[in-house]
C-alpha cells in the first residue's frame, strides 16, 4: 500500500493530486470518497463568516464532486472500475444540531444516483456506503457506547460488499431505521425520538 496526502478542500491540489495518482498508479480502478468533517452548529448563533458551514459543504459535498470529475477519465479506462461515496444515514433523516453536515450527506446521496444513471451503460460502477453511527473520532463518537464498534462496522460492510452483484446502496442493520424512515411511515416520531436523544451529542 502507498500513500499520496491531499487536502479535499483545495481545488488546485486535487488536480495535481489526480495527475500524480494517474501517473503513478495507472491500474488505479477505485475511488472511495471518504474524507468528511461534521461539527455542530447553533443556527441562532453562528460565526458571521460562516466557517463552519462552508467548511463542511468545501470537504463533504465539493471535495467528492471535484475528486470524482477529475478521475473519471482516470477509471473510464479501466476495464472495470467503482466509485464509493460515503454519505450517512443522517442523509435521510437529519440530526438538528449538525445542519449543513446532513445537507451535504443528502446532497452526496442524491449526486451519487445521478451519477450511477449517467455512467450506467460504462463499466464504473457507483456505491453509496451509509454508515449508521460509527464510533470513530468523526465528532463525540469515539467514546460514546451508543455508536457502533467500528470493528464490528467493518466486519458488516466487507461482507455486503462481497455480495454479487453489490447492492449499490450498502446499509448495515444499524442504519436501516434512518435509511428507510421515509419508507416506514414513522418519520416524524424517529426524527423527535432521536433529536431528543442525541442532543447532548457535540
Ligand atoms: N463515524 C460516523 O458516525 C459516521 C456516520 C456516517 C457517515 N460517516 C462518514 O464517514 C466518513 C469517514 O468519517 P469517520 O467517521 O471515519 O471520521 P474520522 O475518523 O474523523 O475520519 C475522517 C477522515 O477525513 C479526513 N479529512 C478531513 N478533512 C480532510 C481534508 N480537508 N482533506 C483530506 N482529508 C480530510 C481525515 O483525515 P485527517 O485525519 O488527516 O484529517 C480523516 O481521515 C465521513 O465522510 C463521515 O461523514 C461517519
């Protein structure tokens, strides 16, 4: 394995990046758009810079379209090839106290179908990963005992991705309940249900 560093929140940078990954990895056949940053934000007090907020839609929305327009021609070459976007189950029902981070996942969510209709006649393939809560060091994660190991995150998601064919939406049990909120006709209670129980999260 080798390592190329890019910060997704510099669009000359993420051209030079794609050059230089071409270039040096000319069999590279995957793109997995994973960098993300989510921090909470209190709408009736917020920085008058907005720093956060564009922060947050510069790395989780225009870092994955910027990445994904310059490697495209990149994967086209390839004889079979896939880009993985990470968007959450917070794309399909938000948690209010980190508003521009949900608007970006449901953002990612919905470029992500457009996406997989343009290139259905190509041979990229194009998969939403939506992580429930993950205990990573994403926000209060990692030391919270109500996300999911991320062990046992890992584990779930290897064995879906090995199905055939993939589903091109990859849901853990876990994340099921927001996924298909819309769907289940108990929008509105899980909404208060987990806004009422995720508050004290930051
Ligand atoms: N954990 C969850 O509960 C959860 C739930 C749903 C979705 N997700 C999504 O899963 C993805 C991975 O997050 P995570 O949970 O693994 O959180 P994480 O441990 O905080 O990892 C985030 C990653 O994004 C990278 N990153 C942030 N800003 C960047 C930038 N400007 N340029 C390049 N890389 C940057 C970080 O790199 P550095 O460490 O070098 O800064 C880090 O590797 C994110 O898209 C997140 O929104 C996570």
């Amino acid at each position: 394995m080798k390592s190329l560093q890019l910060d997704i929140e510099d669009p000359v940078a993420i051209r030079t990046f794609a050059a230089e990954a071409a270039a040096q990895f000319p069999a590279l056949n995957v793109l997995i758009n994973n960098a993300g940053i989510m921090r909470p934000e209190k709408l009736l007090a917020q920085q008058p810079d907005l720093a956060d907020a564009e922060a947050m839609v510069t790395t989780n929305l225009l870092g994955p379209i910027r990445l994904t327009a310059v490697l495209l021609p990149q994967l086209q070459k390839q004889p079979s090839s896939a880009v993985i976007n990470v968007s959450s189950g917070l794309a399909f029902l938000p948690l209010a106290i980190t508003p521009t981070y949900c608007a970006t996942k449901a953002a990612i969510h919905s470029y992500t179908l457009s996406l997989r209709y343009q290139l259905r006649a190509t041979t990229t393939e194009v998969l939403e990963l939506v992580p429930p809560y993950v205990a990573t060091d994403l926000m209060s994660g990692a030391s919270d005992p109500r996300a999911m190991p991320l062990g046992a995150f890992i584990v779930e998601v290897m064995k879906i991705l090995k199905t055939q064919p993939t589903p091109p939406e990859i849901c853990v049990e876990n994340v099921k309940s927001l996924r298909f909120a819309a769907e289940s006709g108990k929008f509105s209670a899980i909404f208060e249900g987990l806004n009422a129980a995720m508050a004290d999260v930051h």
